[in-house]
C-alpha cells in the first residue's frame, strides 16, 4: 500500500481490504528502516500514531468514517503539535513543545487522519533545499546525491521515498511547489487566507500559507477540503465558504485558455526542464485547451521585493526567540543582553541570521521607504500582472523550478539559491493559489508543471491538474527505492 | 530673561475592556503572577493576534468625546524593541494611521477660565508585562499578567505653558475618560500614566526649545512636580550657558527631581512597520454614528448647561461636572429636591466637607443622593429649618435613620409654624428677661435689629430649634417694638 495514493488508500480503507493499524504499522516500519538514508523525519510519533489508527478503525466500525479517517500522513514540523516538539527545524526550538495543535492539525485530527510524525525543513522555513535544518539535510529519494528541495523538503521526500501518502507543507516562496517539484509528487499552495495559519510558525506572515502535498491532484482536494476555512483564530484568513473541491475534478477542459508567461521560459532554464514543461502543454491542447503567450512584465523584480519583504517580517516574528520564556537558552547569562546574543547566537543557523540581518536593515530608520515601501509598491505591481493575466486567460502554466533537484552541496552562495524561487515567489507576493503537478524528468530527476490561477480558483487549478494526470502517468512514478517490498 | 515653558503630554490610559486588545485573557488588576497570561499574551510561536472589538468602541468613544476626526482606516503596525517583559519582541501599536485624528480637550484653569489644548491624535496598543526585580535574588521575575491590556496613547500638542495647565489637562482627560466608562482611570494602579516633553524658551521667540521626554508619571502631583523640577533645571542650564539636550529623562519622586535614563543617540530604532497579522480596521460610518449616539453628556457640555440651563455659577458647574460621579450625585439630588442652587450648595458645603474630612470618594458617601434631595426638599417646604437640616445631615452620615423623614420623625425636629405656640413662647422669653428688654428699649432704633439676636436665640433653643426663624424673628420684633 506504500505507494498507493491517499485516493486509493481511502477506498482500501472504506472496503476493508487493510485496516488503518496494518497500514500505519507498515508505514512506520518502511520509516525505521530507510528514513536513516532519507531523513525527512524530525520526529516520529510511532505510539501516537498506533492509537489514532485504532481509534479510526473503531469509528469505522461505528459507520462513522469520512474520506480522510485512517489515513497516515505527515506535518511539518512548522505546525506546532499538542504534546509533541515541535522544532521548526531550528536549535532554537530542539526543546520546544507547544501546549496546543495548530488549526489545521485540529481540523485533521476531527477528519480522523493519522498522523506519523513531524516532517525536517529548512530552518524556520528558510531555504530551498533543506540543507539549512538543524537536522541535517534531507535526502531526495530519487537521487541521494540531489536535494529534495524547501523548505518543505521532508514532507515531499516523505512521500516520495513511500513513508506516507500526504504531508501537510508551507509555502511562503515556493516551499511546497518546488520540493514537490523536485521530488516528484503534486503540491498546492493555496490562496493566501485560504488555510488558517493559526499555530504555524511564522516566517513571513504576508506570504506564509500551509498546503497539502500528495501524490494527485485528488488526494490534494480531499485535503484541502479538510484543512480549508476561516478560522476566527487567524485574522487573515477569509470568511469565505469552502466548496467540496473533489466535485469539479473531472469537468472537461475544452475552452480552458491557458497563458504561458514569456518571462518563465527565458535563460536559466534547464533545457530538460523546458522540454518536460513543453510535452504538458502539448497534452492541455490535446485535452481541448488553448495556449496563447502572456506577460507578467514586473517578474524580474519579484525576488529583490520579497528578499526585503519576508527577511523584514521575519526580523520581527523571529524576536520572541531571545531564551527568555521558551526555546534555547545560553548557559549561564551574564545579564539581559548576554542573555539575548548567545541564546539567538547559539539557536539561530547561518541562513536565518543573514535574513534577520537583512530584515532588520531593511526596516532601520532611513532605510524603510527605500526598502520596504518600494518593495509593498513592487508587490502592488506584481499582483496587477497576474490579475491582468487572468482577463485574458483562465490558467497560467510553466516550470515550477528552472532546473530539477541539484546535487547537495551544490548552491554555495546564498543569492543562487534565492534564484531557484524565481518561479514561485510572484505568486506568494500576489496571494494567488499555485499547484506543482510532476510533468516528466530531466535526465533522472523529476520536473513539476506549475499551474496557477487567480484568488479562490483552487476548484479550477485542482480540475486543471487532475485532468492531466487522468491523460499522464508521471505522477504514478516511484523512485528506486520504493521498490523494495516487490 | 523671562522663559516660556512648553509643554505636551502623552497620556496611556488603560481601556476598561474585559479581555485584552488581542486575545481572550481577563485583564483584572492584581491576580497571581502570569495567571491571566495565554499563548497569545506569551508570543508562543504559532500564535495569532485577533483584535478585540471593545477596545477600537472604547478608543473611538474617546475620539468622539473630543471632536476629533476619525479616519476610516486605521493600521496596527509593529514597534520592535528588546525587552525581558515584551514577550514578542515588538509591541503592537499604531504609528502611521492611528484610530483617532486631531481632536481637542478644553481645560479649566484655576481663575476660572478655560483653554482648549489640542489632541494630535491617539492610537490604540498592548501595554508590555512587568518586570519584578526584587525578591528574586539577584535575576529578575516577569508578570505577564499585564502584557496585551489595552492602552489609548493620547498625544496632545505642545499647547500646555505650565505645569498647572499639564495637569488640568491631565484632570480633564481623566475625566473624559471615566465620564465615557472607558477606563477606571485608576493612577495608583497604572490605569492612567504619562509621558511629559518638557522644554523652555525665551518669551516671545516662537522657535520650540529641545525638549527633554520625562517617561511614566503616574500622579497629578508629580506631574507638576517633573515639571516645575525640569523646568528649573532646564533654565538653570541654559543660563549657566549649557544647552538642552535632547533625551528620555525619569521622575524621581522621592528625590523630587528628573534624571536622565538615555540620550538620543542611545534610542532604540523601533523599526516601525505595518503588522501582517492584523487586517487594516475599516470602519463602517452606520458604527461610528451609533457610537456617538450612545455617548454620554460629556464634562464639558455638562458644565456648558449646569451654567446656562440651571444658573450655576462657572466655578461651581465646574467643580460639579468635574467627575461622573460627582455630577450625576448632583443631578440625582437636584431632581429630587428640584432645586438646582440648593443641591449645589448642600453638595459642595456640608456633603464634601464631610467627604474631605474623612477622606472618601463621593461613591463612598455614607448619605445618598436620594438622602440628600430628601433631607433638601424638607428645608424647602419649611418642614425644617436650616439649624434642623444640618442635624438631620450628620445623623444620616452616622447612619442613624433610612431618610431624612425618619430622622426628623424620630428626633422631632420638625419646624413649628404655629403662631400660638410660638408666639407662646416668644411673650415667655420677652418676660423672663427685663434686663434685656430694658436695653432693647433704651437703644437707637438703628442697633435694635442686631440686638433682636438674642431674644431669637433664647425661643429657638426654647423650641429645641424647631420654631420657624422667620416667624420667631418677625413676633419678636412686633412685641418688642410694641413695648418701646
């Protein structure tokens, strides 16, 4: 069952064929046994686990059963977790137990979903390949030499590498689309105030949304419809009511008019990448859609405006670690101020100190309008490109990354790794919704086709995405190592 | 040279919500250390802001009690600093688009006139915890009991030119405050505190002198006190040929003087931006127009008709309408007695000499208002007399008797208006003292008025001071005169 979808597992489930202990207890073997080699893992919650799937199998035996009752999953380990550390990646946080779920935990704890454990990421989020994680990197299942991408790195190779079927993500510049990308499997980004961010751990507030991650576009729509909602918690999510996104799935797509962004298909893009991405469209004309090439003429400035923006709010949501209530302390403080610089010098790594610094700068007292202001200006712009966009054409479709997963190590300067999100960042800075569905390979490794729609059109992206895996099978492949059990 | 002093304030008033201004904790004075402090009041990681309501109804009240514009956007943003008792590393505050605009506060000042001092306008934020650093032997405790109760930041302009016009300022905006219900205005406890830009220049230049920022008074008095030591040493300086310079300085009450806590070039850059975690509060013109329409007569407008409707003298509508609870004492009174000037005149002499004499509050006043306008109405209609009434007063303020009906019931003060018995008592007195009478008669008709005194006297305490003095007088002086 390992590589089935979480579709499929549903239905084995509903007919009885394995109960949700059977299906847990192997899940939690496959993850003893080879998460050593992938370490997408923080923290496995093996005894937790073992008692929701009993506790589903008898709600299932009292005929009180939904879609997602049973199912074994993973959250990253940015959802704080009642009971259960919740790390963040981060040293800071190696000691830190939240005494409440998250929103969207509570809502798939109700929907009666298992869940195996806390999923590695870059620290507090930041990063695009999960080597930043205090817990060291995690591996790519289709390639341990490759990066499985991030932040949401140990939730794509979770299920890619065959330990669970979904995985919740957050995405604030790509950090569900890009991983998913990379290793192989379909990752939405919701629309920004579509999911509650209540008990994630903020990044960038703005342009934080948590999202599901799976192996189709179905498995995401059942998800989505359990983690979707306002949440009277969350000021920024909207009252808006949440359709069954299963329902449109399988609506036709003759008429649909995709644009293609001239500025998505420009240099940098790996040349496998390119021809992947150009086969799924060909497969959207031969469904009944249109294609026509379309602008987003503010692209270029995407990421120099969210590289002010996100470090700016993450110098200040990042504050509250200063060793004082919760989180690493330094040994001995001397005062105040020696209490604040070796607890955040010691919790910290390298990449969130350089974006505190940079937020902190952008932020200071003469620098703001220059920076921040211009930046929320720039982001004005970027959001009009799309809505302009969407006038014209009822999806947008291109690479979700310019390359596929590079090898570990591989990125040794921090501005190249920024670059890898040049795909993904406009779409946090506009708030739109974004799913990466996998579209091929480049050489061995995968390559994800991103869709993007305008607000609330996630019916449509789901629609859009399920279609074409009904006409391909990319998304059914599995890497090596999943083969094992055969 | 002759100096000016100019002086602003910045006033916290804390907001009388339930909960506080971003999440559901109670914001009860004096619990249990970190007892009434949530996820939210901690800034666990996770956790969200959500506005409370109560707080943006209490803000704009106070906006609309003084005629201010209210802008109908206004953004929270995020004021970053350091500190052991700031539990999230920022405080929540409004710098660039704050709920209330430019209004106005009108003082009185001691000669009975009045002035109007403008607001600059007054923003809603979260007070911090509190940082306790005795006790703990050497490291230091922190309460967050405190962190997240609302404050309104009123900043006025530098429109003040003494240290008497800070704090009538400071009154009137305690009053306005407790009129509207919005804070208990509680200084003691730290429901009401300010910061105090203080700075001198030569009379008649208009260029402001550098200011001097004294932080947290939490008195009248030593409002005035800061001021009047800041002033002294600000002018000193200068004239020993210094200069100000621009810092935050502290009031040390105890030593009666300011000293300095940081200099400008030590301040911290608070990194003001907009918080991403709170939507923009749009408000809703139908929600304001309801809200001024709830709004109670206010200190000002009080004043305005206790002088022109009820004919009150200024200094009395003023020391009247000073307080909610004084002026609805004495509305209360008037209505039952019906009379304005009387209610005024009891409320201000015998009930606050009383009051001062043992140190309560008019909330704590042992005689009602419905005691008081009972005990009034009975010196109206003649039931008693003045001498009678102040008897009755202070049994009531023992507690001897429910109303002053009962009293004078029991303790048969009731005024005699019975000719005959009177005038009984009068031919009595007139016979019992032929010394006096003698007297009486051999004066210039001029001084016999002040020497008719004495008969009074004699039949009041005769009638144990229940005889009409009017009548008493008027007998006295027709048989008197008779018998010259």
């Amino acid at each position: 069952m390992h590589d089935k979808t979480l579709t499929e597992i549903s239905q084995a489930l509903a007919a009885g064929t394995i109960s949700s202990r059977e299906l847990t207890q192997d899940l939690l073997g496959r993850i003893d046994r080879h998460d050593k080699t992938i370490n997408s893992f923080i923290t496995v919650t093996a005894d937790q686990a073992l008692s929701a799937a009993d506790a589903a199998d008898q709600a299932r035996a009292n005929g009180q059963a939904g879609p997602l009752t049973g199912v074994p999953l993973a959250l990253k380990d940015i959802f704080c977790t009642k009971d259960v550390r919740t790390s963040c990646g981060s040293r800071m946080l190696d000691n830190f137990v939240a005494p409440y779920d998250a929103s969207v935990v509570e809502k798939l704890k109700a929907a009666g979903s298992v869940s195996l454990g806390k999923t590695n990421m870059d620290e507090f989020a930041m990063g695009s390949s999960n080597e930043s994680s205090f817990y060291g990197a995690v591996k790519n299942p289709w390639d341990l030499n490759a990066v499985p991408g991030g932040s949401s790195g140990g939730s794509a190779a979770a299920i890619a590498a065959g330990f669970v079927p979904a995985a919740l993500g957050t995405d604030t510049g790509g950090s569900i689309r890009q991983p998913a990308a990379f290793c192989g499997i379909t990752g939405l980004k919701p629309t920004y105030g579509r999911v509650s961010r209540y008990g994630m751990i903020a990044y960038a507030s703005s342009l934080d949304q948590g999202g599901p991650m799976a192996r189709s576009a179905e498995d995401c729509a059942h998800l989505l419809n359990a983690i979707a909602g306002h949440d009277v918690r969350d000021s920024t999510s909207v009252a808006r009511g949440v359709p069954d996104y299963t329902e449109e799935l399988t609506a036709p797509l003759s008429g649909l008019k995709i644009g293609l962004p001239r500025e998505y298909f420009g240099d940098g893009l790996d040349s496998g990448v390119r021809q992947a991405i150009d086969e799924a469209i060909k497969v959207y004309e031969s469904l009944g859609a249109s294609v026509r090439e379309v602008s987003l003429p503010h692209t270029q400035y995407a990421i120099p405006a969210y590289y002010v923006i996100a470090p700016a709010e993450a110098s200040s949501n990042l504050s509250r670690y200063d060793g004082v209530r919760f989180g690493h302390r330094c040994d001995n403080p001397l005062d105040l101020i020696d209490l604040y610089k070796r607890s955040r010098a010691e919790g910290f790594g390298e990449e969130v100190k350089r974006r505190i610094l940079i937020g902190t700068h952008t932020l200071s007292e003469g620098f703001f309008d220059a920076y921040y202001k211009k930046a929320q200006q720039v982001r004005r712009l970027i959001r009009q490109d799309f809505l302009d966009a969407f006038e014209e054409v009822d999806v947008l479709m291109g690479p979700a990354a310019p390359t596929p997963a590079f090898d570990l190590g591989a990125q040794k300067d921090p501005v190249s790794m920024y670059l890898q999100d040049i795909y993904t960042i406009a779409v946090n800075l506009a708030g739109i919704p974004g799913i990466s569905v996998p579209a091929g390979f480049s050489g061995q490794r995968p390559v994800g086709l991103q869709i993007l729609g305008t607000h609330f059109a996630e019916t449509r992206l789901l629609n859009v995405a399920h279609q074409f895996q009904q006409a391909t099978d990319w998304h059914t492949k599995r890497p090596a190592m999943t083969e094992e059990n055969r | 040279m002759e100096w000016e002093t100019v002086i602003g304030l910045e006033v916290h008033v804390q907001l009388a919500t339930r909960s506080k201004i971003f999440s559901g904790s109670s914001t009860a004075f004096g619990a249990e250390p970190n007892t009434q402090a949530n996820a939210v009041d901690l800034g666990l990681p996770g956790v969200l802001p959500v506005l409370n309501e109560q707080a943006v109804a209490m803000a704009l009240k106070f906006g609309l009690g003084i005629h201010a514009d209210i802008p109908e956007v206004s953004v929270f943003d995020r004021k970053n600093y350091f500190y052991a008792d700031l539990p999230k590393g920022y405080q929540t505050s409004q710098m660039y688009h704050p709920i209330v605009g430019a209004g106005e506060v009108e003082i009185l000042l001691d000669d009975g006139t009045s002035k109007i001092i403008r607001v600059h306008h007054a923003h809603l934020e979260e007070d911090a915890g509190k940082s306790l650093h005795e006790d703990f032997h050497g490291m230091t405790g922190i309460d967050l009991n405190r962190a997240g109760t609302p404050l309104l930041e009123i900043v006025s302009e530098p429109d003040m030119r003494s240290a008497k016009e800070a704090a009538a300022y400071l009154k009137a905006i305690h009053s306005i405050v407790t009129y509207l219900g919005i804070s208990d205005g509680n200084m003691a406890e730290g429901s009401m505190r300010c910061d105090v830009n203080v700075s001198v220049r030569p009379k008649g230049q208009e260029a402001f002198g550098t200011r001097a920022e004294i932080k947290n008074v939490n008195s009248f008095r030593f409002v005035e006190r800061a001021i009047a030591y800041e002033v002294e040493r600000q002018v000193e300086l200068i004239e020993d040929g210094g200069k100000v310079v621009q810092e935050t300085r502290l009031y040390d009450p105890e030593a009666d003087e300011t000293r300095s806590m940081r200099t400008k070039e030590e301040a911290n850059d608070y990194r003001y931006f907009p918080c991403p975690d709170l939507l923009p509060v749009v408000l809703d013109c139908a929600y304001v127009d309801h809200l001024r329409e709830s709004l109670p007569e206010l200190p000002a407008e009080k004043r305005a008709r206790f002088q022109d409707e009820l004919g009150l003298s200024a200094y009395d509508a003023g020391v009247l309408s000073a307080s909610r609870e004084m002026a609805e004492y004495f509305e209360q009174v008037k209505d039952l007695c019906g009379d304005a000037k009387q209610a005024a005149n009891w409320v201000q002499g015998e009930l606050s000499g009383a009051l001062n004499r043992d140190g309560l509050d008019i909330s704590d006043s042992p005689v009602s208002a419905e005691q008081l306008g009972g005990l009034i109405k009975r010196v109206i209609d003649s039931t008693i007399n003045g001498k009678a009434a102040k008897q009755v007063f202070q049994a009531l303020w023992n507690g001897e008797g429910d109303s002053a009906d009962q009293i004078i019931e029991t303790k048969g003060l009731k005024q005699v208006t019975d000719t005959g018995a009177i005038e009984a008592m009068v031919d009595q007195v007139i016979s019992e003292s032929p010394a006096q009478v003698a007297q009486y008669r051999d004066a210039e008709p001029d001084k016999r008025g002040k020497m008719i005194g004495y008969f009074v006297g004699q039949v009041m305490k005769a009638s144990r001071g229940t005889a009409n003095p009017q009548q008493v007088n008027g007998l006295l002086k027709e048989k008197l005169d008779a018998l010259c």
